[in-house]
C-alpha cells in the first residue's frame, strides 16, 4: 500500500531512519564516511524532514508492507524542485526501498504513483537525477522511457558528484 506521508512525528521519524538506511545501503560503499556521516545528517535531519513533509510543491509517499515503511519516494513541483530547467515538470527526487524487497514491485509501484501524480498536476513531463555509476537505477527508469539529457552536480559532504539528468515527456 502506497501512503502520503503527513507531518507527525511517528511519519517524520519512520522517514528519517527509512531514508538513512536505504541511502546509506546503497551508497556507503563508494563514499567516505565522513561524506556519508555529514550528508546523512544534514540531508535527512528531522527538522528539514518535517520542513520538506510541511511544503505544499512537494511530497513524500512510504510503501508500506503492513505498518512497515519498506520503500518511498519524494516529487517536487513548481519551485521545489533542485533545478530551474523544467518549471512545468515533476521531479522524483528520492526513490528507494530497503535492500532486502528490491525485485518485489516495490520501485515500480512508487514510479507509477509519482506519475500519476505528474499527470494530475498536468505535468507534461518528468525529470530527475541518478549517479552515474549506479546501473541498477539507470536500467530501471529507462525502462520507464526516461532519456539522459545532460549531467548536474550532487554534493555528498565534501565531494562533487555527477548525476545524469534523465527526462520522461508525459505528453506521448
């Protein structure tokens, strides 16, 4: 089951230590720990976790399994998003689930709510950043017609990464 997150304390605690796990899961092992220490508090502090649920250009959604969060996915619009190049799109700006239900449905389910979350904002497309390195991710939103139009810069601590910029035109 797919729920929108709300601004409790119960949702933004289940957020933060969700969010932590899965991103440290999937990218502590190419990172320092110090880049990793000082992104997972600053990125996922509970203040800014809670200012973020609160913004009216931006939610999150947890997949649930039974009262479980498992997996989530954040969209922004309008000036929420982290770019300027696409006023009118959606941006999926967090998309993971534990390690442990990768291959259950669970990306696919939290993609198919972000589009249909596109399409009722009358998004004509969609857009979003992944590292260049993570293959896994890459395959996965090309299949769902994404397409590289251009690379941006992601700080993780102290270090300049660069992710794709992939786009999906929702007007086809």
């Amino acid at each position: 089951m797919i729920r929108k997150a709300i601004n409790t304390n119960e949702d933004v605690l289940m957020l933060q230590k969700l969010a932590k796990k899965t991103f440290y899961d999937t990218f502590a092992y190419e990172n320092s720990e110090e880049d990793m220490k000082e992104y997972l508090e600053t990125a996922y502090d509970f203040d800014v976790l809670k200012s973020e649920i609160e913004c009216e250009t931006s939610d999150y959604y947890f997949y649930l399994d039974g009262n479980d969060a498992v997996g989530f996915v954040k969209v922004n619009w309008a000036d929420s998003q982290t770019e300027p190049d696409y006023p009118d799109a959606l941006e999926i700006q967090r998309i993971y689930s534990l390690k442990e239900y990768h291959g259950h449905g669970i990306g696919a389910a939290l993609m198919e709510h972000a589009i249909s979350v596109a399409r009722k904002l009358k998004c004509p497309m969609m857009w979003l950043g992944v590292e260049e390195q993570n293959k896994r991710a890459y395959r996965f939103y090309t299949k769902y017609g994404f397409k590289k139009v251009g690379t941006h810069v992601f700080m993780l601590g102290e270090d300049e990464q660069h992710d794709s910029v992939l786009v999906k035109n929702l007007e086809d």
